[in-house]
C-alpha cells in the first residue's frame, strides 16, 4: 500500500510532533508572528538614506580675486597641508573667480572622521593665508540614494 508508508528521519519526526502537538505548534507560530511584528516595527526605513562618500570638501570664498590669485595664495597652500595626512588619496583643486574648491579623496579602510578632523586641523594651521578670505568650510560629502 503506498499511503501507509513511514517517514523516517529529521523531517517524520518533526511533522510527526506536529500533528501530536498540535497546540504547541500554533504557540510557537502565533510567538514567531509576534516577534517578526515587533522586529518590522524596531528596524529603520529611510526611502533615501544617507551614505557617506569617501570625499571630503574644502571650499574657500575670497571675494574680489582673480582664479590664478586663489590658486597661488589658497589652493596650493591648502594643498600643501593635506597632502601628507594618512589616508588621503587623492587632491583635485578648481579655481574661480573669487573662489576655490579642493576635493580631497580618501582611501578606503580609514576612519572618514578623524580625517575630516586631521584635515581641518592641518587647514586650521596654514600660517600665511590671507587676511580677507572667509574661513575655509571643510565637510565630508555624503549622499542621499534611494532605496532598493
């Protein structure tokens, strides 16, 4: 007879304690329902969440200058200080009229933040900047992608 034959092993046995213990098995789903509710309702949904970039931006205003002066009294020095901090990769520099902007790479495996720190510091103690720029503002990029 081919219906009445046995299973035997891991998967008999637990469908053979299902069906002696039926109850138990409806406790044991209704406590796997609960936790898997309160577990959806605990993790964190952003529909874009930010993600920080290896990058960090150094932006300089000095207003009335011509891009080759900012290159010369600004962007070299700024260059010139971060070159040398662990971490950094690599240095990219724009200069506009009244401006400058640095990008400066990071290498991966490095904490972001004490290099963004690192980074303000060596900026923070540039001696010869002049005396009429605005403070350098000095942030890491990150970016808001959406999720998948």
């Amino acid at each position: 007879m081919k219906g009445t034959e046995s299973h035997s092993g891991p998967i008999g046995a637990l469908v053979r304690t299902a069906v002696d213990h039926p109850v138990a098995i409806n406790v044991l789903m209704v406590g796997l329902l609960i936790v898997g509710w309160d577990t959806s309702n605990r993790i964190q949904r952003e529909s874009f969440p930010k993600i920080d970039l290896d990058i960090v931006s150094v932006s300089v205003v000095w207003p009335g200058h011509t891009p080759e002066e900012v290159e010369e009294a600004v962007i070299l020095k700024i260059e010139e200080a971060v070159h040398a901090i662990e971490g950094v990769d690599l240095i990219t520099a724009d200069a506009g009229s009244s401006r400058g902007d640095v990008r400066i790479e990071l290498k991966s495996g490095f904490e972001q933040r004490v290099i963004l720190d690192n980074i303000r510091d060596a900026i923070a103690q540039i001696p010869n900047f002049p005396g009429d720029i605005e403070p350098p503002a000095v942030r890491l990029l990150s970016s808001k992608q959406e999720a998948i």
